[in-house]
C-alpha cells in the first residue's frame, strides 16, 4: 500500500553527541509494577525478548533547533521499561534517539528491512537499526555510527568494507523518536544485495529479519508498516536524488 509520507521535521548535522549521565528513570521507579505485568505479557506472546539494557535521552526542549551537532544527555535503562514507555504512549521529558543504517544499491534502490514474528516489532519495516546499547558507549559517548554499522551486520550479514559512507547525518523527529540516518552506499545491485541476505538470514536459526525490501519510489510505501519518520525520510532522500 503506498501513500504520501507524513511532513516531518528532518535536519542534517554534522555529529550526533549523546554523553552518559547517571540519573534515575521516575517512570520506571513509580511504575514498577505495571511494567513487569505489561512486560510478562509481551513475553507471553513473544518468548524471545530478552531484558536487556538500552540507552535513552533527556529531551531538552532545544533538539529541531539543534546547529551542526545535535547533542544532550543519556542513560541507561531496561528494555522491559523501554517497551512499556513506548507502549504506555511515552510518557516523560524522554527520547528514542537512535541509528539507522540508510543502506542504498549501486542501482538507486534503499533497503529496508521486514522485522520477524520473534521481534517486539514484528511485520514493521524499516532500516536496520535499534535503540542504542551501553556497548555502543565510548568514553562515556554514544558511539551512532558504530551502532548502525552493528545492527546492520547483525540483521543481513554486510560488513561495513563493503560500503562507502556519506559523512554526516540526517535527522528526522517524529515525537519521541529521533530516527537518524547514516547513508550508506554498495557497489552490488538492490537484487544482489537481497540474494545475499536472503542467503544469510537462512543460516540463522533465529533471525531479526525475515527479508530485504528494496524501494526505489513512493509506490513502494508501505504505510501500514512503514514507520512515519521512515516514510518522511524515504521521501525526502529520493527527491534529493
């Protein structure tokens, strides 16, 4: 199904600087209890999420007004009270800032990703990404680019000496989330970048993925499953091209 893309703010900036701060999360203190109940209802219907950790950020007021370096505060909280404040309809001065690897095909195409049944967002489609982890932390900041070269190894198998990337990044907000972009360019066609994916997510036993969507147009949209901030993006980037 394809429709128009929502109109999003969308910034380009140099550098994204998020530094660790220790701090307690109220939503997660004062809401304990309804987050383990929510929590063991999600792992009802998917048995695989793990409560891990990830790292959130302080919204400051100041971020679409941001100059050459989008920056703030972070910290670190469990994924249980992540999916809750997400599913809660994010409550509190917090952000969901994270990577996405913008991955594009010598022959124009982008390539998404359709997220599997064992995933807490299963059928979406989008870029490979995830919020940050601590192991993206590197001298107490968080390492974007890092993350979205990690999560796009880990979803399809390319490696980052494969690719070529632009410097910089775009930014999209959508509410809670700040989807930023990190565009990455391979020498092989949208179609055997899909072959070599589809061949890698058959080796694995448990896989983030089921398949690669190639989108080359707007008719490509999925609104159904395309989050808005990807949607926006998406249209955006293929009209500056």
């Amino acid at each position: 199904m394809s429709a128009p893309s929502p109109t999003l703010p969308i910034k380009s900036v140099e550098a994204i600087r998020y530094r660790l701060i220790e701090t307690p999360w109220r939503f997660a203190q004062e809401r304990a209890e309804e987050i383990e109940a929510h929590w063991q209802k999600r792992r009802a219907r998917t048995p695989d999420l793990y409560n891990g950790r990830v790292l959130l950020m302080h919204r400051t007021g100041s971020e679409e007004d941001c100059g050459a370096v989008l920056e703030g505060t972070c910290f670190e909280a469990d994924y249980k009270s992540f999916t809750a404040w997400r599913d809660f309809g994010f409550s509190g001065e917090i952000l969901n800032v994270f990577a996405m690897a913008a991955l594009r095909s010598a022959d124009g195409a982008f390539l998404l990703g359709e997220m599997g049944p064992n995933t807490a967002s299963a059928g979406k489609i989008y870029f490979p990404a995830g919020t940050p982890e601590p192991s993206d932390l590197k001298d107490g900041l968080v390492d974007f680019e890092g993350s979205a070269r990690r999560e796009l190894k880990e979803e399809t198998g390319i490696d980052e000496s494969e690719l070529s990337f632009t410097p910089g990044w775009s930014v999209v907000f959508d509410g809670a989330y700040v989807a930023c972009m990190k565009r990455m360019r391979s020498p092989l066609t949208a179609a055997e970048i899909v072959a070599r994916t589809d061949q890698f997510l058959a080796r694995d036993k448990n896989p983030e993925l089921t398949r690669l969507k190639p989108v080359i147009s707007v008719a490509d949209f999925d609104a159904e499953h395309m989050p808005a901030f990807m949607r926006a993006y998406l249209q955006h980037a293929l009209r500056e091209s």
